[in-house]
C-alpha cells in the first residue's frame, strides 16, 4: 500500500487540508454551517472527484437555495458532490434529483479509460448501491431520488418539472456534444432567478470549457454568481 494511503497518514492530511480550508471558509461565510460540511467530508475522506474549495461551493449553493428546494444534478458516480448539495438543504420537502446510468456510460474517451480501470478494481458495473449506502450513512436517504438514466432520456422523463427546480450541478458526460446537449437540455428546468453549474470549467476536459463559454456567449445564462477551482455556477 501507497504510503499516502496508510490510514493514519489519509487521516492527518484530511485534518490539514480541511482546517486549512475551513479557517478562511467559516471567515467568507459565518453563516453557514460548516461543522455539516465537514462531517460529509470527514465521510468522504478518500474523494478524489473534487477539491475541498469545489466541495464548499456546492455545500455553499445548495445552503442559499430556499427552503424545500428542488435541486438536480447530472452525473453523481458514488454520489459525494450529491452529499454536499443534501447537506446545504433545508426543509423536509428539500430533494436531490441525481441522474446518472451509474454505469460511467460516457462519450469522452479519457473518461471511459478511467471508469473502466475503476469498475474492473471494483468488481461491479454500477456504482448505484454505493451511491445508496453514502446517502443512507449520512442520514440523507429521504432526500435522494435517483433517476438512473442516460441524461438527455431523463431531462425528458422528468420533463413535469421544467421551469421548478432551484439548483442544478452538471457533472456528466465531459465531451463538448454531450456538455453542450446537457445545457440546452437541462437549462429549462431551472426557475427563473435559480442557479445552473458546471464542474470541470476551465480544466483539462476543454470540451466542457468551450460548450460553457459558447452557452455564455450566446446569453443563455444571466449572470454568473461565483466561481470556485473549476466550477462555475450561473443564475438563469
Ligand atoms: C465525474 S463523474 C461525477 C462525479 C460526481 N459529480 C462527484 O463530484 O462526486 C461523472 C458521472 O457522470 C455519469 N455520466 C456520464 N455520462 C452520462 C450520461 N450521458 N448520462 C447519465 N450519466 C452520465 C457517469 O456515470 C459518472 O458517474
């Protein structure tokens, strides 16, 4: 075993990095609550999708989104960016629609190569039941609905909901057709005044970066409302 994966080392550079990042977060945003944030983390230890920054931003969006919010997310994978979205709710009728084939179905090549290493070490095609047990370990089963489903045949089967949902994070499928696919997709489903984001802006998925900066351009979005490591998060 890797020496940065001996349990006691994972666990002090867990404590650095997380008092280091909550030291300046709990300054920015005294308000929010952060001991929440890092239980999920402290949960999430080996995580290696987002940064503590990505991770406060949505724990961050999802603790400004109203009371019983209706917050949607494509591509959860093992569901830890869905956690810290459930963890910034408030409300008893505060949901997570959590789209993804559970299967790391995706277009992108680089993807693919990466899911597939990942699924063979696993010894499973899906990444369903672990998504399950994480919201279940937190104390956040209510609050999941997952929608296993390619992205563009759920924004159809859920489309009831068009013009309701306050929050959507968009992590999925990371080529530029599928990106771009996703946003005019799902875009419509945010409430006017609601919040669209994107993870992997400005990384080295560029595809998700062009169809972005495209989208921007062509004035889907209103305004943007912040930006932390590679998300980028828009109000509609
Ligand atoms: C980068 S992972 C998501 C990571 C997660 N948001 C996090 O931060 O913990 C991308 C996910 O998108 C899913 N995905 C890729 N293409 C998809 C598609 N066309 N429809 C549904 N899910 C898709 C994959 O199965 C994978 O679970």
């Amino acid at each position: 075993m890797a020496f940065k994966h001996w349990p006691i080392v994972r666990d002090l550079r867990f404590a650095q990095k997380a008092g280091r990042y909550l030291r300046g977060a709990r300054k920015r945003r005294p308000d929010l609550n952060w001991a929440e944030f890092r239980r999920v983390a402290q949960h999430f230890k080996v995580d290696d999708m987002g940064s503590f920054p990505e991770r406060g931003y949505l724990f961050q969006l999802a603790s400004d989104a109203p009371a019983d919010a209706q917050v949607l997310e494509v591509g959860s994978w093992m569901g830890a960016s869905t956690c810290f979205l459930a963890a910034g709710l408030k409300g008893p009728a505060a949901r997570i629609y959590a789209v993804d084939n559970f299967q790391g179905l995706s277009t992108c090549g680089e993807d693919a190569a990466w899911y597939n290493r990942h699924f063979q070490k696993l010894g499973a095609n899906s990444t369903l039941e672990i998504f399950r047990q994480n919201f279940s370990d937190l104390g956040f089963a209510l609050r999941a609905e997952p929608v296993v489903s390619d992205s563009l045949a759920a924004a159809q089967k859920l489309a009831a909901l068009r013009g309701t949902i306050d929050l959507i994070f968009i992590d999925g499928d990371h080529s530029y057709d599928a990106c771009k696919a996703d946003i005019i997709a799902w875009a419509p489903f945010v409430k006017r005044g609601g919040v669209i984001a994107f993870h992997d802006f400005g990384s080295r998925a560029d595809g998700v970066t062009r169809a972005i900066f495209e989208e921007t351009k062509a004035g889907r979005f209103a305004e943007i409302v912040g930006v932390a490591g590679t998300i980028i998060a828009f109000r509609m």
